[in-house]
C-alpha cells in the first residue's frame, strides 16, 4: 500500500490473543485449517481468503473504500453475475430443448412422407378403378320418357338402357340390341338425379335425367331407388369425363341459324360458365328477401321457385350485365347486386358463403362476356335466345347439374318412342 495511507505494522494486533474472525457478521473460530489473515489497511485479523482479483492483501470493506465502490455497486454486480448465471442456465436447457424438437420435427417429416407415399398409392388404385369403371358398360331395365323444351312429355315407356364408353343407348327390348337411339357422350350437358311419379304404381320414384345440347331432357325412372340413381350417375359422370378428355378439340354443332357458332368443347367449356344453387334475393333496393333457386347458362340467368320445378319464374339475358359486392343492412356480407340491362331490371341477392359469393359473380360476369362475345346486338340477342330456347316467363329451362357445353343434338328425333 501507499506510504500515505499510514499503514504500519503497529496497526496489526496480536493474532494469538483474538480467538474469532474480525469481519463483521462472521464469528468463525481460528483453528488449524482456518488460518488468520491480516489486512494491511485495517490492522483486523480475518479468518476468510481476500477476494480473489485484490491488487492488495486488504478486506473486502478497506478494499471497496479505496476503489471508492458503494455497497450498492457491489449488490448490483453481485446481481448482474446471478443474472448471468441464470441465462447461461436457461440457454443450456433451451438448447437441449431445442435439440428435442428437432428431433420431433424430423420424425414427423417421416411420418409425413410415408403418408404421401401412402396416399400415392391410394390414388394410383383409385385412378385404376376409375379406369376400370369407365371402360365397364352398366345395364338397367327402366322407364323412359322425353321432356321437351316447351315442357311438353312424351308417355313412359319399359327401355333397355346401357352405358358404355361407345355412348348411352337404350332398346325397346333385350332381344333387339341392334338399334341405336342415343349417340355419343359429349352431347350431353347434364346428368342429375330427379323425383318423379313412379310410372309403375308401388315402384320407386327415384331417376335420372339425361340434358342434351338442345335443350331436351331425358328421364329414366330406376326400379332400384337412389342407389341405383347415384350408380348411374357417377358412372355417367366418369364416361363424359373420359370422353371430353379424349376428344378436346370436338367440335360442337349448333343449329339455330345465327347462333351456329363453332366452338371446340374446351373452349365453350371455358368461355360459357355455368353456375346453379340457392339464393336469397329481392327486387331493387326495397321489396321482400325470397329464396329462389338459380341456374347461369349460356348467357342467360333464370330463377325457380323450386330447384324440382321445370318452368322458371323469369329469365333474362345477361348481356352487358354487372356484378359487384355491396353492404346490405340486416344481412350478412355476401351481398351483391345484379343489374340487368337488356331488361332494366336490378336485383339485391345473398349467397350463403364467401366462397358461393365469389363463385357467383365470376360465373355472372363470364356468361355476360359469353353473351357479348356471340357479337349480336342486345335486341336481336334476346330473340334469338328465345327462338332458342323456346322460353317466355312462363316457359321452361332445364334444371341442369353440371354444364358440359352448348349447341347441337344429342339424340336422334324421336316420333314414336
């Protein structure tokens, strides 16, 4: 130590006469192993080591005064050390935590593949069955009848009907397998289920319809039920898919003087949206909210009042139609409105999701770029489509399921059968 600090040997006391520890808070006994120590600025006999890092053999308390240290610097040191230690502690634990979960991580990468393997594999069989199915001809002994475009009905009558990669045909008995009524698959619009009255007294009331490109319907009543209906239809479904997918470049006819319009079956498929399902509406900004059920198709929108029910309550031509999303009071917000220009008419309707919302005005906006694209004027578009279809208010469209196209016959014409 400094020569001023007046730290002489004559401040030491006697070590032999003080038997305990001078430090203040310790009462330690002096003994063999716990050996005296003095500090050199104080003279006091301590019987703990000095503090490691000491550039002087002094006690802690002299040593804290010459820095010029408080007790509360210390204190705070002594917590940023424990603090330190605590971190390290936890960065330890984390590590190995997040070593865990690597782990976990890297198994579940495994459990993930095999499931994709796995699901690999079930898609190829499901594909395989798919093909299977559509190579593979289904037979029923039905009732069949025809729905005409003006809605007018031909009588039921016992067929034969078979489906077929070669196309949907049907014989006046098992016995004349030779004549073909029905011709190829990528004729048909539409395939869905339908309720009927049973031509057979106790028999089921469950069929199929069958919508060609003309606008005319075909029904099979199936003596089996709903099961027998939904087999037939999915495997339809499976036979028109496989048929578009073969032939994409098919031209479709139309036969309606200046709506004969050549389009490849991809492309009206693309450019002729097709949309049906539930939504509520009213008309114009004030009137009463009813649920009627909608069908887009070829430029066209009509609602019914029943998704059963042949004859629509109006149906409008939708060119240079517009559609966009608005806020309605007390209603939920897949809210749009449709003005209608060709008929000066504004409707307010509700789809049930944002999904059907979204859904709806792209398939509004599309027919009308279909209708406009036909390049007619709106008066002469609406004539034709009329002459087309055959359908005033009061007249019918056909209740389609899933659009497949437009223009042209389906089946031969049909006198008699």
């Amino acid at each position: 130590m400094p020569e001023e600090d007046g730290i002489e040997r004559s401040h030491w006391k006697e070590g032999s006469k003080i038997a305990t520890c001078e430090l203040p808070g310790c009462k330690m006994r002096f003994t063999l192993t716990i050996r005296r120590h003095h500090c050199r600025k104080c003279g006091k006999t301590l019987a703990v080591d000095f503090k490691n890092g000491n550039d002087c053999r002094v006690c802690k308390d002299c040593y804290n005064q010459e820095r010029q240290w408080s007790k509360h610097d210390v204190n705070e040191a002594n917590k940023t050390k424990k603090a330190a230690k605590a971190l390290a502690e936890q960065l330890n634990r984390l590590t190995g935590e997040n070593g865990r979960l690597e782990g976990e991580v890297e198994q579940l990468e495994e459990e993930v593949e095999r499931l994709r393997d796995g699901n690999s594999e079930l898609e190829r069989r499901v594909r395989d069955l798919e093909s299977h199915v559509s190579n593979t001809a289904v037979l029923a002994q039905v009732h069949k009848r025809k729905i005409r475009s003006d809605s007018s009905t031909t009588p039921w009558k016992e067929r034969l009907v078979v489906a077929s990669p070669g196309g949907i045909k049907y014989y006046k008995a098992q016995d004349s397998i030779g004549s073909v009524d029905l011709r190829s698959l990528s004729l048909v619009t539409g395939c869905i289920q339908s309720k009927h009255t049973s031509p057979v007294k106790g028999k089921s009331t469950s069929g199929l319809q069958m919508i060609t490109k003309d606008g005319t319907i075909y029904e099979f009543s199936m003596p089996n039920g709903e099961q027998e209906v939904s087999l037939w239809q999915k495997h339809v479904d499976l036979l028109m898919q496989q048929e578009t997918a073969s032939n994409p470049g098919t031209p479709v006819k139309a036969g309606h003087g200046e709506l004969a319009v050549q389009f490849s079956e991809n492309k009206v498929r693309k450019e002729n949206p097709f949309k049906m399902g539930w939504l509520n509406k009213k008309p114009g900004k004030t009137g009463f909210w009813q649920k009627r059920w909608f069908v887009v198709s070829d430029g066209l929108i009509a609602y019914y009042k029943s998704k059963s029910i042949i004859n629509p309550i109006q149906q409008l031509s939708l060119v240079n139609a517009e559609a966009r999303q608005i806020s309605e009071k007390g209603k939920s917000l897949w809210c749009f409105q449709l003005f209608v220009p060709t008929s000066n008419r504004l409707f307010v309707m509700e789809a049930p999701s944002s999904e059907e919302l979204a859904s709806w005005i792209s398939a509004i906006r599309g027919a009308a770029a279909y209708a406009k694209s036909l390049n007619l004027g709106e008066g002469k578009y609406n004539d034709q489509l009329q002459d087309n279809y055959s359908v005033s208010d009061q007249e019918s469209l056909p209740d389609f399921d899933e659009e497949r196209g437009s223009g042209s016959e389906m089946f031969e014409s049909e006198s008699e059968d």
